[in-house]
C-alpha cells in the first residue's frame, strides 16, 4: 500500500502515543473518561460503508481512555435532516461530537450554539470553517487532486479530454474537484475539460450523466470523480458503452473494490479513515479537557478555548488492483463490534 503524507500521519501517531502515554501519573489520571462520558460522531447517509473505519478508529481511541460513544446522524442526503439529527445529539448533553457537516455555512449556527452550551465540536472529511469548531482532520484535498491529474496524465499523455462528476457544496469534494480543474489547466493545458456534471453521490445520476457525456465525446480519456458513490454509477455507463475510459476516484466502497480488483477502475485514492477516526476523537477529547494545559498564548484574556487545530492531515492512500485486498471491509470487520 502506497501512503502520503506519512509524515503527518506519524506526527499524529506520535502526538497520540505522547498523549495515551504521559510520562507523569497526574497526566496519566487526566487522559480519562468520567464514568458515563459519552462523545457521539455525527453524519449524513449513515449507512454509507465510508463511515464504519472512521468510527471504529474512534472507538478504538475511545476506549483508551474509558469513553463511551455513540454513532448518530441521518441516512439521507439532506441537510435539514442532518442538522436535527445533530440537534438531537445536544439534548444528550455529551462531552463532545465528531462532526461531518454536509454543508459548511448551514451548520455554523448549531456547530457554534452547540459550543456555547457546552457541547465541543471537531468536524472532519468534511469542514464549517467559519464556526468555531476546535479542530478539523481530513486527508490533503488538494495533494489528492495533484495526483489525480498527474497519474491521468501519466496513463493518457499531455493532450487529451477529460471529465469531472461533482457533489457541489461538500467542502472536500469541491476541493478535489476544483483543484484538478485549475492544476490540469495551469500545467497540462492540452488536457482539455469537456464535461462536468454534478450527481451528488447519487450512483444513478452518475450512470446517467456519464452516458451523456461519452454520447457527446466519444473520444473521452478519462474521468476523475470526487466520491465512491457516483464513481459506481460512472464505471457502468462506461462499461455498458464498452469506451476506453480511465477512472479515478475518491474513497472507495465495496462495489467500486471491487471493480478496482476487475480493472474496470484504474485507482482510488482513499482517506486513511482509522486514523481519521481516532485523530478524531483525540482532538474532541483535548477540546472537552482543555484545561488540563496551559498553552504559551492568550486565550485566558481572549476567553477561546485553548485546544485550536486548524487542521490535522490524515494522509491518504492509493488503492489499486495490487493492494485491493487490504481494503476489504468484511475482513476489516470480521470480529468487531460494528455498533
């Protein structure tokens, strides 16, 4: 398995080693749960395959530390449903709450109300920057569109077309989208972008807007794609067309696996989700029990709270036919508890 951005992701596992093990025993008794402190991780369309790593690397950083948790959010793609789903968290009154906002401005209100009453707030893989969220710990959105457009480029040559599906207003994905666009025009102007649809994790609106697109460019390279839902929507249509299409993606699930060990899709580049997960809980953790340091800054005077992570990088990884199986969620989860 090919990992980037190690550098980070060995940073964050020394941080966390240094953390779960504090040389000093009054560290040692600071770095735990109360008896019934429970932190949640909320997200939309629950039951997505994405989720269950993330959450178990939260778990696993959870118990640790003698913390309780609980897996919360919406099985829709709707906002209005996701933020009552975290409404609905607040009445539990827990320590803190992992956060993956569908969309950044919707949720600055409850991420900030949320705070104010007490509840911390860390989002990640996807972010509200402009609430007061303590930390956010996602993969590199931009080094992930770099190397999809190099690794298209290095399969196709320096001339050739190119498309996009996006999920407009999910702030990671628009990144890895917008990204590539800008990156393939600045260094590969040859490289030229002749479809751009949006289908919203939506694996039908992908398998119909990339029928439409092949119908309009017959001649289409290649196709980068900011998710693993609608890249299983995109690979039929090409399949069903029988073209001659490069596909990348971003994440994977077991179908798009799958189609990576049959060759049907080139690569994937994945999060490193456990580690998101487990950074995850680390920084909500830190942000509930700030007050067990006392940082070299002004917050005293300035009344925020101290535990400020503007953000964490998870690293990602490049799953191909090669390593497939080291991404096998079943056997991932064979002896876990899922819930």
């Amino acid at each position: 398995m090919r990992n980037f951005h190690k550098a980070a992701a060995v940073a964050a596992a020394t941080l966390t080693s240094a953390i779960l093990l504090p040389a000093t025993a009054s560290a040692q008794d600071g770095f735990k749960c109360e008896e019934g402190e429970t932190y949640i991780m909320n997200v939309m369309v629950s039951a997505h395959p994405y989720w269950v790593p993330v959450y178990q690397g939260f778990k696993q950083a959870a118990e640790a530390m003698g913390c309780e948790t609980v897996f919360s959010g919406t099985p829709d793609y709707d906002i209005t449903k996701q933020i009552a789903s975290f409404e609905q968290d607040l009445v539990k009154q827990p320590a803190g709450i992992l956060l993956h906002p569908m969309q950044s401005d919707p949720f600055i209100e409850p991420i900030n109300r949320a705070i104010d009453s007490g509840v911390e707030v860390v989002t990640f893989a996807a972010d509200s920057p402009k609430s007061n969220r303590t930390a956010y710990i996602t993969s590199d959105n931009v080094a992930e569109a770099k190397f999809a457009a190099e690794e298209i480029v290095k399969q196709v040559g320096e001339e050739g077309q190119y498309a996009v599906l996006e999920n407009p207003g999910q702030s990671n994905h628009d990144l890895r989208v917008t990204e590539l666009i800008s990156y393939m025009e600045q260094n590969y102007p040859g490289m030229k972008l002749v479809g751009r649809q949006a289908t919203n994790q939506d694996s039908n609106a992908a398998y119909r807007a990339t029928a439409s697109i092949l119908q309009a460019n017959p001649g289409l390279d290649a196709m980068w794609i900011p998710e693993a839902g609608s890249a299983e929507g995109a690979v039929a249509a090409v399949l069903e067309a029988e073209a001659d299409v490069l596909i990348m993606h971003a994440d994977v699930t077991p179908t798009t696996l799958e189609h990576i060990k049959a060759g049907n899709i080139h690569m994937a580049l994945n999060p490193n989700q456990g580690v998101q997960g487990f950074m995850g809980f680390v920084t909500v953790f830190m942000a509930a029990h700030s007050d067990m340091f006392d940082p070299f800054n002004d917050y005293k005077v300035s009344g925020y709270n101290p535990m400020q992570i503007p953000f964490i990088d998870n690293g990602f990884a490049v799953i191909t036919k090669e390593n497939a199986d080291s991404f096998d969620l079943n056997k991932y989860m064979e002896g876990r508890d899922p819930s």
